[in-house]
C-alpha cells in the first residue's frame, strides 16, 4: 500500500483539455465526407466505408475519452481542493483558540 500521494493538478487539468481536443477531432472524422477531396472516386469510397465502418470503435472511444477527461479533471479539482484545505488548517491565522474539550453527557473520565 502507497504511504504517500502526489499529483500535480495542473498537468492533470491540461491532459484533461488535450483529452477533450482528441474527442473533438474524432467527431469531424465521423462527419459527412462526400465534400473531401481525395482526387479519386476509389479513395473516397475507401474513405467513406472506412468512417461509416469505424463507427462503433469511434462511439466507444469518445465515450472512455470522456470519462478519461472527466477523471482526470475530477483529480485536479480534488486535489486543489485538498491542498487548499490543509494550508487552511495548518494556518496560524486561521486556527481556532484551543476550545476545552468536552465530555459527552453523563458521561465521567476515571
């Protein structure tokens, strides 16, 4: 078991926009391609089954680049909070005066 955890929660946020970007050119390869010009009705009937063939591989892909992008964005939200949250707490400034504890309610310390 890790008994330490790092991240750098800027490179997670910006692999999370590269993700994002990835997903974006694969939806302009699922477009129309009958206005492409391949200079050959060959290449272009090759082109066109290629995209209406690789279409389910394409929805599976964007659908884990999605969750990749999500994942990661999460973990960089996370994280940044975390880390804010503890320089909070250890924060002189901010600390709360010592309050005397308090025992529950019927209850006696021996």
């Amino acid at each position: 078991m890790a008994d330490r955890f790092g991240v750098n929660a800027q490179e997670a946020a910006q692999t999370a926009t590269e993700l994002t970007r990835i997903r974006a050119s694969l939806h302009e390869l699922g477009g129309d391609t009958s206005g492409s010009v391949t200079g050959s009705a060959k290449v272009q009937r090759a082109l066109a089954d290629f995209v209406k063939d690789s279409s389910d591989a394409r929805t599976k892909l964007d659908s884990e680049l999605e969750r990749a992008a999500g994942l990661l964005n999460g973990l960089a939200q996370g994280a940044t909070t975390l880390d804010q949250s503890l320089a909070d707490a250890v924060d002189p400034a901010k600390a709360v005066p010592d309050q005397p504890l308090s025992q529950p309610h019927g209850s006696s310390v021996r």
